[in-house]
C-alpha cells in the first residue's frame, strides 16, 4: 500500500516512494475523500511521476491540480509513444507539463471556436518532418479518444514541444531554431541551384549538424575547437573545399545579419565537410 502525504485532487495524490521519495501518484478517483496518512492500493494507481527537481515537480502538481485528468493521461500516453518512436531519452516530465497545457487549452479553444495559425508551419514540414509526423499522431488521438478535432495547424504547435524537448531548449527559442535551419537550408539550395537531393541520409545529417548547431547558439554554447588549432588543417579543407567554404561564409554571414551570432572556424569547417558531402549525393 502507497501512504498518502498529500492530496491533490480527486485524481491525484503524493506519497512516498520505498526509499522514502516523494513521487506523484495519480489515477481515476484515487484522492477522493482521502486525506493526509491515509492509504491507497497500488493497483488503483495510473501513472507514477518519480520528480527529483523540486520545481519541476511544482510545476507537475500545478498541471495535475488545474489540467482535466481525462486530458492528463492522455497526454502522458502521447509522451510514452513519442519516447519510443524517437529512441531517444526526452524530458519526460517537462514535456507532460507543456504538452497537456496546450492540449487543454487548444481543446478550450476550440470549443470557443477559436483556431490559431502556426506561421512556422511549412517550416516545421520541411525541416522537423518526424516530429511533425507525432504532432499529427497526437491530433488522431485526441480525435479518437476526447472527440475533439484539432486545427492542422496544431499538430505543428505539437512538434514544436518536442523539438524543444529533444533539443533541451525553451519554447521561446524554438521560432529562432525553425527560422535558422530553414534560413541555412535555403542558401544551400540555392548554392546548389535548387538541385539537392533531399531524401539522403548525407542531406539529412547536415539538417540535424544545423539543428545543434542552432541550439548551440541560441544558447551560447561553444563547439569544440580541435579542427582550428590546427592551421594546416584549416589551410587544407579551405583550399581543397573552397566552393563550399564559399558557401559556409554565406551560412556563417545570414547567421551574424539575423541573428547577432557568430559561428566559429570550427563550425565553419564542419559546415564545409556537411557541404561537401550533400554534393556527392546529388
């Protein structure tokens, strides 16, 4: 049996872990006319939020205490699928909280027959396709499991959640992060006169060295300087590559003029070799 040490609502109550943690426990009715001390069956429980960081886990029992439970777990169902799909580890917790926030409200919205355009939405289609894929995804579910048709435009809104979750970034950098890849994408392609091969694994691995390499930005993280402290080196991929160093200074210049970032010598030379490769794949 779970001992209660605080109720939160009907759905949702505290309690202590066997190491004597404070995890989040909730399910259908599993506070109701339960109070501090009390016990409940593990069975009863849905779901077990296990939140070491004690704001992170403000912010969780803030969202259970406010959000529909119906919308809540739903919503972590969505977080599990879309950890599994992307075989990576995402912030689970984080991306409950911002997911089921915009879900309800979205849902709030649309009753109120209320729909907001997503102006980054062909974007998102072009450079961030799999997360917009699981966007949709979470547009099906809601229609099949609460009955509410979401806007197109929301699946985008979606995505832009777990690119920011994937990233580890916060959802005011996220615009910026859209803007840079699609503004660098674009020079490339018109570099190449429009003639790339967009469906290569090489063109693919430049999208996501532009997704990194904007996140590092956006929050000034340096990238490592190994190639630059070699001069020879430098020398070398700038003379042998000097067509698409041309390009990477066009990237590196567009990054300076919209976005007041500089982009080091060490980015310079990996854009190069990015470069490089998507020629050999046309």
């Amino acid at each position: 049996m779970l001992k209660i040490i605080k109720v939160i609502n009907n759905n949702t109550v505290c309690t202590l872990d066997k190491k004597g943690r404070e995890q989040i426990a909730s399910g259908k009715g599993i506070g109701f006319g339960k109070k501090r001390g009390d016990e409940i069956d593990p069975a009863q429980v849905q779901k077990i939020y296990l939140i070491t960081d004690s704001a992170l886990r403000k912010r969780m029992v803030e969202c259970l205490a406010e959000i529909p439970y119906e919308h809540i777990r739903l919503t972590s169902d969505l977080v599990d699928h879309i950890a599994a799909q992307l075989h990576q580890e995402v912030l689970k917790e984080s991306l409950i909280i911002s997911m089921s926030d915009h879900i309800s409200f979205a849902i709030e919205r649309q009753k109120q027959g209320i729909t907001f355009t997503n102006p980054l939405m062909d974007s998102i289609h072009d450079y961030f396709p799999e997360e917009l894929a699981l966007g949709r995804y979470c547009l099906e579910e809601i229609r099949q499991q609460l009955g509410v048709s979401l806007h197109e435009d929301e699946a985008g809104f979606l995505a832009m959640h777990i690119i920011n979750a994937r990233l580890h970034t916060n959802m005011g950098q996220v615009p910026d992060i859209t803007k840079l890849v699609n503004g660098c994408a674009e020079i490339a392609d018109t570099f190449y006169r429009g003639k790339l091969d967009k469906t290569t694994v090489s063109y693919e691995r430049f999208l996501v060295h532009l997704k990194y390499l904007a996140k590092r930005l956006f929050q000034s993280q340096e990238f490592p300087n190994v190639l630059s402290r070699d001069e020879e080196i430098l020398d070398f991929i700038r003379a042998k590559f000097q067509k698409y160093y041309r390009c990477a200074k066009c990237i590196q210049d567009y990054i300076l003029k919209n976005f007041a970032r500089t982009i080091s010598e060490d980015e310079m030379m990996t854009l190069t070799i990015h470069l490089k490769k998507i020629s050999e794949s046309r």
